[in-house]
C-alpha cells in the first residue's frame, strides 16, 4: 500500500530533520521513517473503520428515533437499507481489519460530533437518496454506494483533514495518498471472499521496505560527497540563499540515481522535482531542475551511471 512517492517524501523529511540535529544517529533515523510509515498504514486502517463508525451511528439513530415518547410512522418504521448494507457488514466482519484494530486500537466514538455531522450528510446526499430508492439488493450497489460515499463527502471533508493532522503529525501528507488506497481497497472487495478479503499489505513486496531503508541509508553515508557535487553547480549561489529543503532534496535525488540504476534517471528527477514544488519555495522546482540536470550530465560522462 505505501508507495514509493510516500517513501521519497518519508526520506525527505527525515532528512531534513537529521540537518536540524546532527546528532541523531543512522538507527534512530531508520527507526523513524520505518515508523512514519507504520503510522501512514495506521491511518489506512482508521479511514477503512470510518465507514463502519457511520453505518453504526445511523444505527444508534434509528433506534433513538424508535424510541421516542411519541415516535412518528417514519420513526417507527425508518429505512434500513443502509444498515443491511452487504458491503459494509462485510467489512465490518472482516478478519484481517478487525485483527488489526485489535493491535492497534483507535475510536472515532472521540469524535462524535464530526460523525454526526458527517452522517446527516451523507443522509441528506442525493447519492444515499439514489441509493434508497433502488430496491436491486445487489452487493455491487452496496459497495458502490460507499465507494461514492468516501469519494464524494467523506474525502471532501475539510474537517476530516483537521481531525486527522491533530490525531498525528506524521499523517499531514499521507491523507489524499491514503484515501486513494481506501478507493481501491473498496473496488476490490469480493462478496464470495467473505472475512477472507484481503485488504492492502503494508509494503507491496520486500523490494519497496528495502528502497525506503538504502535511500535513507545511501543519502546519509554520502552525503557530504553528494552536497560537494551540488556544490560545483551552486558555486555562484550564496549558501545562505539556497534553501535547506532543496539541498535536501537534491542529496536525496542524487542518491536514488547513483544508487538505484534500475529506476529510469528521469522518472526520478521528476519525482524531486514534483517534491519541491510542495515542499520548498516557489522557485526551487526550476532552480532543482538545473542543478539536477547539470549532475546528472557529469555522472554519465564520468560513467557513474548509465547514459539510459
């Protein structure tokens, strides 16, 4: 589930925090980032919990509602299609989630408010009117209903992100990655696989932990021959002008062509490139971009790396 962009930022901030302190060590930097990134599988967790959070809160609603002094006919006999939903009370029953919540226990009950805002608008959305005004009974209909649900109001949902940055520094970059993740975990799920569904794997094979701990590795031995070689091409540059970020960047960018060869040269200056843009000043992406290419030229011709 995490990718290889979440992993470049990962080492991208870690870093950036080991120029501010010079005294945390490898370990504790490689501690870190595979930490940072169990945290960005944490909230993959939570958003797939979110769903079954809501359809339990128009549960609680419903019976509320049954039980008034003086309840109405709508209150009597609400509709309960949501609740018989086959999508949800699949994932709801499904092994693997319900292990790892276990492991790792989280409450939205914390947030009662965002989940009653969030469920009367998905109540009063034209996609729950649609939705109950089918009588198909399908399981695809009831997966669909959430999969335009998440998209449609739950990703939408500024109060959402707010909630979720208070809940942990480490998620203020994860969450639109994430999110995509949940979308396709839900176009994946399999009504014959019952609570045997496979949900998304942290790491999609060994290869992917590996990159994440050899960037990180490789960009903190040779940094200082890294920063020497951005030195060559920044010669007409204060060092005070140039901002820490994109020297950062720039090492960790220099890394990955020196030490991952079969990764295409430039699939990576465009994913730098595509770093600086939201993480460094306004002019960084073009000024990285130069640098960069001017590296990337003297390694070929010094054949330390292939000209591909």
């Amino acid at each position: 589930m995490i990718n290889r962009v979440l992993i470049r930022i990962r080492v991208v901030q870690i870093l950036f925090s080991c120029c501010q302190d010079d005294s945390i060590s490898m370990k504790k930097a490689e501690d870190e980032l595979l930490f940072s990134l169990q945290k960005s599988y944490d909230l993959y967790f939570y958003l797939l919990a979110l769903m079954i959070e809501l359809t339990e809160a128009y549960e609680q609603k419903v019976n509320v509602r049954k039980s008034k002094l003086l309840p109405s006919e709508a209150d009597i006999k609400p509709n309960i299609k949501l609740l018989n939903n086959k999508f949800i009370i699949q994932l709801s029953q499904n092994r693997e989630l319900e292990r790892y919540l276990r492991d790792h226990p989280f409450s939205w009950a914390e947030h009662e408010a965002f989940i009653k805002k969030t469920l009367d608008n998905i109540l009063n959305s034209d996609i729950y009117k649609e939705y109950t005004a089918t009588e198909t009974g399908l399981y695809e209909d009831d997966r669909e209903f959430w999969r335009k649900v998440f998209k449609q109001i739950i990703c939408t949902n500024e109060e959402l992100y707010i909630i979720l940055e208070d809940e942990s520094l480490y998620w203020n970059d994860d969450i639109e990655i994430v999110e995509s993740f949940v979308l396709k975990t839900i176009k994946r799920f399999d009504e014959s696989k019952g609570t045997a569904q496979e949900l998304l794997p942290m790491f999609k094979d060994e290869t992917d932990r590996e990159f994440a701990v050899k960037l990180l590795k490789e960009s903190l031995w040779n940094g200082n021959a890294y920063r020497e070689l951005i030195d060559k091409y920044t010669k007409n540059w204060e060092s005070e002008r140039i901002a820490m970020m994109d020297m950062v960047i720039m090492q960790i960018a220099i890394a990955e062509i020196i030490s991952f060869p079969s990764i295409p040269i430039n699939v990576t200056l465009n994913e730098y490139i595509d770093i600086a843009k939201s993480y460094s000043t306004a002019k960084s992406a073009s000024f990285i971009n130069g640098i960069l290419d001017a590296i990337v030229k003297e390694l070929k011709e010094d054949k330390k790396i292939s000209k591909k």
